[in-house]
C-alpha cells in the first residue's frame, strides 16, 4: 500500500498476475475507504512510488502480461492517467546476459530523483544473473515521460551468479532502496541482500557505481534465527534501507541480525 503525501488517497497493489496492476481508495473517511479505481496492464504490480511535486505515479510490474515501469499523471490523484511506459520484455533479458552486462527483468521498486528529472528502477532476481539498478532518463536530456530512456546501469559491487538453491535465492541481487541528495552529490543507498547495506554515487546518472559497504553482520555470532530465516543461509541478508531527510540518517534493516543507523560524513 502506498498512502499519497499530502491527499487522503490510498493506492494498492495488485500482485496477480491477472489482474490490473493496482486500485485506488479514497480514504477522506478512513472508516470507509471507498475504492474509486483500476488502473494499470495486467500483471504482478510490486511497487507505487508518487511524487507530489511533480504529480507523477510510477508503478514497478515484476510478472504476467507485462513487465516493466508504467509512468502516470497524477495530478488528479483519484484517476491517474498513463503518460508513458518502458517494457522490459522488448530489451536484453537477465537470461541472456553475463553479471554487470545491463538487462531487464522483474521491476521491483522505482524512485523519481527529487532534483532532476531521472527515474531509478531497480530489478530483483531470484536466481541467476542479478538484477542491478537503472537510471532512466525522464526528461534530463534526451528522455522523456513518455519515452524513458535507460542511460545507465549498475550491479552491486560483488555481484556474481546466483544458485537456484534456496540459501543462495537473491544473495546479489538488489532489494529495496532510497535516493539521498547530498549537497551537489546525489547518492542512493541501498539493502542488497548478502552484500549489506551499500552506497551508490548517481551524481552522473550515465555512470552509477558504488562507493561504500557495510556488511551488516554485527554480532552475527549471536543470532539464532527461526526456521524461516535460516533457510536464507547466512547474515549479511540486508532487506530495506531508506533515507530520513529531516534527520540526514539512513537506516537499514537486516534480517538475521536487526536495524542499523548510520550517518553521511564527508571524507577528510
């Protein structure tokens, strides 16, 4: 579910893969939400990133009938209109690529750069070649809202193939992420699963790549996990990061070993 900023409209996904990518609710009355809308092709919608200032919807599809990003007006919020699209399936797809070399597949999770007009998308992949991270051109330069452009890509920095086996699913993979302006630098931090928590530099959307890692393992010696995590294999298994702007933090949650802050400092 992903709550509008400043409306009282809620909207949700629809992972099926069958069905229109997500509804809208109007919760004035948040007793009764009253559902005002479908929208979206048919298929898995994973994730809704809205951007008030612009008044701009993403939403991210992973599976079904489509697979890719699906870009939205949203100044009227309750009846978003579709401006433009990317479809994955007609570019390089993950099965044929060799780990770094950009492909598409499963779009998992997008954000809008707060001060320029560039998309980050990133992929997450079972198995196999891992899915990296996209920047796609939105209306920067050549891009657009209704064509957006791929200008760079990334993987994490020790990115190789991934078994089929359970304990090995998403090790190198990229999962959920955040944009974090920084001065004249744009940065993204990012949970990538065994990698930890790792930290991108996309001042230079045409040449993303990672500048920092922490293995977010601490005191792993001391961590029983339950069944369900155990089958994951090891720590570190880094799930969410996201940025506080108002407090200039970033935390992390890793699923074995618990919840990270950390602090931006310049380099002396």
């Amino acid at each position: 579910m992903t709550p509008h900023p400043t409306k009282p409209i809620l909207y949700t996904v629809n992972y099926e893969l069958e069905t229109d990518g997500f509804d809208v609710y109007d919760i004035t009355d948040p007793i009764t939400p009253r559902k005002v809308g479908q929208h979206g092709p048919k298929g898995a919608c994973h994730h809704i990133k809205v951007d008030p200032n612009r008044e701009l919807l993403c939403a991210s599809f992973q599976g079904g009938q489509f697979v890719g990003i699906v870009i939205y007006d949203a100044s009227n919020q309750r009846k978003p209109v579709e401006v433009g699209r990317f479809d994955y399936k007609k570019h390089k797809s993950y099965s044929t690529a060799q780990v770094g070399e950009e492909a598409f597949g499963a779009a998992h999770r997008s954000y809008f750069d707060p001060r320029r007009d560039l998309l980050v998308v990133g992929d997450e992949r079972l198995a196999g070649v891992p899915g990296g991270k996209h920047v796609f051109d939105i209306g920067w330069k050549e891009g657009s809202l209704k064509n957006p452009k791929p200008i760079g890509f990334t993987v994490s920095p020790n990115a190789r193939r991934m078994k089929d086996d359970y304990a090995n699913r998403f090790d190198w993979t990229g999962h959920h992420f955040d944009i974090v302006p920084w001065g004249e630098a744009t940065l993204l931090v990012s949970a990538d699963w065994h990698e930890g928590a790792v930290l991108y530099d996309i001042t230079d959307p045409t040449n993303p790549h990672s500048i920092d890692r922490y293995p977010t393992a601490d005191s792993m010696e001391e961590v029983t996990p339950n069944d369900k995590v155990s089958l994951l294999g090891e720590p570190p298994m880094a799930w969410k990061a996201a940025y506080n702007a108002k407090r200039d933090l970033i935390v992390v949650s890793d699923s074995f070993t618990g919840f990270y802050t950390f602090e931006l400092m310049s380099e002396t």
